[in-house]
C-alpha cells in the first residue's frame, strides 16, 4: 500500500486540521457525481477509494490505531461512507443508505449527512423530515449549491406549488387574501371618496 | 372510509359532473349487487376516484343509463353501467373497511364500537369474495392496519412515521391499477400521497375532538398538547404544520400523477387532485368540514 500520507499529498507533521481539508478537498475532485458520465468514472472511482483508503489509516494511527480500520468505517467524520451512501440511494436502495447514516455518531454528522439523510427521507415519502433535513443541511454549508437547490424545491412545494395544475390561478391556500365582500364594499367606498374629491359622487348617500 | 378525496364542483364543467355523480352511483349499486344492501352505506367518494383512475388507466366498455336511487326515489338520475370498470373499487373499498371497521371495534369509544358492531356480520360474505379474488391485498391492509396500531401506541415517533402505514395501505391498493410495471411504480407512490393526505386531513380534523376525549391523535404528540381543550393558538400552530405538510405532500402527489398515462377522463381526475383534495383541506383548515358544509359545497 502506498504512503498514506503522499496519496493525500500532506506530510506527517500536518495538523489534524490540514489533513482533514486536504481530505475534503480531493473528495470533492474525485466525487464520482463529477464522472457521472464520464469514461473517467472508473479511475476516479478507484482513485476515491485510495483517498478514502489513506484518509482512514491516518485517521486509525493519530488514534494510536485503536481500531481496525474495517470497525470504523462508518463512525467518524469524512465521507468514505457517503460516497457509498450515494450510491444507494441512487439505486433506491434506501434501507442501506440509512443504515449506514445511522451509524453515525452525533458530533460527527456534518451538513452532507443532513443532506442524504434528507435524501433518503425524501425517497421514502417522509416528506416533513427530509424537509428539516435539508433546512439543517443547508443552514451548516449556505454556499453549497445541492443542498440549496433540494431546499428551494422543498420551499417551493410548501408554498402549494402542483406540477402540472391547469389551473393555478384558483389560488386554494387558505391563508392568501381572497376577493371579500368586505373588500367589494371597501374599494367601492373608497373609489365614492376619490370622486367626492374630485366634485362627483359614486354612492349618492354616503 | 374518509371521504376527503373529492371533487370540486364549482369548477367542474356539467358533464363532468354528470360523470362524476354517474360513477357513484355506479359503484354504489355495484356494491349492493355484489355484497348486499349495507356495503352500500360504507360507500365514500375516495373509492370514486379509485374508479375514475382504473378507467382513465385502463380503457373499458361502459355505458349510462337512467336509474332511480334509493336515497333519492323521487327522480332518476345518470348511473354507470360497466362490466369490469367497477370491479376492483368496489372490492378494495370493501376489504379496506372491513379492517378499518375492525381496527374501530377495538379501539373507538362506544358510539364507534357500536356501529361497527352492528355492520361488520353484514361484511363477512362480503369481504370473503372480495379477499378470494384479492387475497394478497387483504393480507396487507391487515398487517398494515396492524402495524399502524402499533405505531400509534408509540410516544416518540416522528409525525412522518405515523403517517406511513395508512400512505403503505393506499400504495397498496392503487398499484393494483395498472399491469405495466413502470405505471405499477408510479401508481404505488401516488397512491401513497394518497394516504399521506386521508391521514394527515384526518389527524387535523379530529384534533380537538381527540384532545377532548383523549385519544391518540399524531398532531398531540408532536406539539405535545396535554389539556383537553385546545386553544386558538395551540390549534393554529397544529393547522399551519398541517397545511405545509399538505402542500409537501400534493406536490409529490402532482409529480407522480403527471407521469400516469391517463386516456381518458383526465379533466375529472385533474379537477380532484388539483382542486379538490385541496378544497377539502381547506375546509378542515378552516373547521368547516362538518357533515352540513360539505354537504352543502358538493349537493347544492
């Protein structure tokens, strides 16, 4: 196996910090969604694990290698996980994609964790939780354009958006402001004012 | 059941209309010819839909005649004649209130305990031919209805883990629609929007009422009301939840409903699912959905 260290590019007496972001940094390079499709998806599929791969035993021997490194896989920060997570719930496996979220612990959930916890919620039908997901998701990371995006459409829907309504103008929100007869009488007395000012008169009695 | 998927009749052209009420009708005395006389008053209008939906999917002979009808003898009115088009609402409707009314004989307080009671003997033969004919549907709504009771018992479930064996039960049933296996998918997640509405509508309808009597409502345990009369403000924060969950869930609904491959009827259909289940809510929104104003927005 090659240099943990070399195929993240940092050196041994970088912070855990650095390591993380240099981590990060080549996820988001090699992230199979940029290959999608592409020939390169393979090699960057491959290259990916290496990332995940590296990121894990240095991740194992700053810890004093307390664990093995196929225990850990899914319990601390990084996303040697969430790529796979993708993947499945790409394929709609979404029983494996929670599973693996769930084996998160708390203090490492980031906002890419809200993001497919979201997602898997959303697949599901649960609809009010993969909506405070996404809100949670994108609360932690605003500049990140996915988790806005899943947020829009969710803010979009609750509006009362319907794909495919031939009708949106009947606007059956009951909270919008609808023609009264209250406002008929309003806009009457008011356009009996105007005249009034200008010498006429619309509503002779009043 | 429920009754909450139904048409808006202001926006509905005359013809429409006339279909509309022509199914049924339809469906009502299809019922009673084929599991007797008290079926006929479990009928609710979220069946008709089913059957506008297998019609739109699928195409079938039908034909309208006039017919007399025994909640109205004084005049006679359309009823749709089909040989297979009503076939399977009515056997669904029937299979699901017999579990429905099932779940009530054990859970209701009395009045409810007692209706059920009362009508279910009639049901047996009834829900007998139709589990012959559907038997594996039967045995889902069952376990559904049983897992959905199970649910409820909990106290610390989200709101989106009560809705879902009532939205499961109504995939169930509305994937039965279609043999194509890519409409089979659609249909299964309309369908469950479907139930996600019924359960949501439900919830909120019967909230103040269940606050009173102390029974299990999703929306209780989620604002955690505790007294047995709501105030405004407590309602209000219960209804807004609602509404935007109402909102989240048709515009998923819309998404799937888009893509069914409907031939005909599409109007009627549309006229339900975009105005309709809207204008139920809002009825419930706004608590006038009591047995007089909805009577009186759909019969007037």
């Amino acid at each position: 196996m090659k240099d943990p260290y070399k195929v993240l590019g940092v050196s041994p007496n970088d912070s855990d910090e650095k390591i993380k972001a240099a981590y990060k940094d080549l996820v988001k390079k090699y992230h199979p969604d940029n290959y999608a499709a592409s020939p390169l998806g393979d090699i960057a599929d491959e290259k990916m694990q290496e990332i995940n791969a590296a990121f894990d035993e240095i991740m194992n021997i700053r810890r004093g290698g307390a664990h093995a490194s196929e225990t850990t896989g899914s319990s601390y920060y990084g996303a040697p996980d969430y790529v796979q997570v993708r993947k499945y719930i790409q394929s709609g496996d979404i029983t494996r994609a929670d599973s693996i979220l769930s084996g998160v612990s708390n203090e490492y959930k980031n906002a890419e964790w809200y993001f497919l916890k979201g997602s898997v919620c959303y697949t599901r039908g649960w609809l009010n939780e993969a909506f405070e997901n996404f809100q949670t998701a994108s609360n932690m990371d605003p500049s990140n354009q996915e988790y806005a995006a899943a947020l829009n459409q969710m803010n979009r829907n609750r509006g009362g958006y319907m794909n495919g309504n031939p009708n949106p103008q009947y606007n059956t929100n009951p909270n919008a402001a609808g023609c009264t007869g209250c406002d008929v009488c309003q806009g009457l007395i008011c356009a009996d004012c105007c005249c009034e000012c200008m010498g006429g008169d619309l509503i002779s009695c009043c | 059941m429920f009754g909450y998927v139904r048409a808006f009749k202001p926006q509905m052209k005359v013809c429409e209309y006339e279909i509309y009420k022509a199914v049924y009708c339809g469906l009502c005395k299809k019922m009673g010819k084929e599991f007797g006389f008290f079926s006929r008053m479990t009928l609710s209008y979220d069946f008709t839909f089913l059957a506008l939906m297998n019609m739109a999917l699928n195409s079938f002979m039908i034909s309208y005649n006039e017919e007399r009808c025994i909640a109205h003898p004084q005049k006679k009115s359309m009823c749709l004649k089909a040989d297979h088009a009503l076939d399977y609402s009515a056997d669904a409707a029937i299979i699901l209130i017999w579990h429905k009314l099932h779940d009530d004989l054990a859970d209701k307080g009395a009045k409810g305990k007692i209706a059920a009671f009362c009508i279910l003997p009639f049901l047996k033969k009834g829900y007998k031919k139709a589990k012959g004919r559907y038997n594996a549907l039967a045995n889902d709504i069952e376990s559904l209805m049983k897992e959905q009771k199970l649910v409820e018992k909990e106290t610390d479930s989200s709101f989106d883990m009560y809705c879902e064996p009532s939205s499961k039960m109504m995939e169930e049933i509305a994937s039965y629609l279609s043999d194509d296996i890519d409409q089979k998918k659609i249909l299964g997640k309309f369908g469950y929007y479907i139930g996600r509405y019924i359960y949501i509508c439900d919830a909120l309808d019967d909230l103040r009422n269940d606050c009173k009597k102390g029974n299990f409502n999703p929306l209780k345990i989620k604002f955690k009301f505790e007294k047995k009369e709501l105030a405004d403000e407590e309602f209000q924060k219960a209804r807004d939840y609602c509404l935007e969950s109402i909102n989240l869930t048709m515009a998923e609904l819309a998404e799937n409903y888009v893509k069914l491959d409907q031939k005909h009827f599409k109007p009627i259909n549309d006229n339900i699912v975009y105005l309709g289940m809207k204008n139920t809510f809002n009825l419930i929104y706004n608590e006038r959905y009591n047995k007089k104003e909805k009577n009186k927005h759909n019969n007037k």
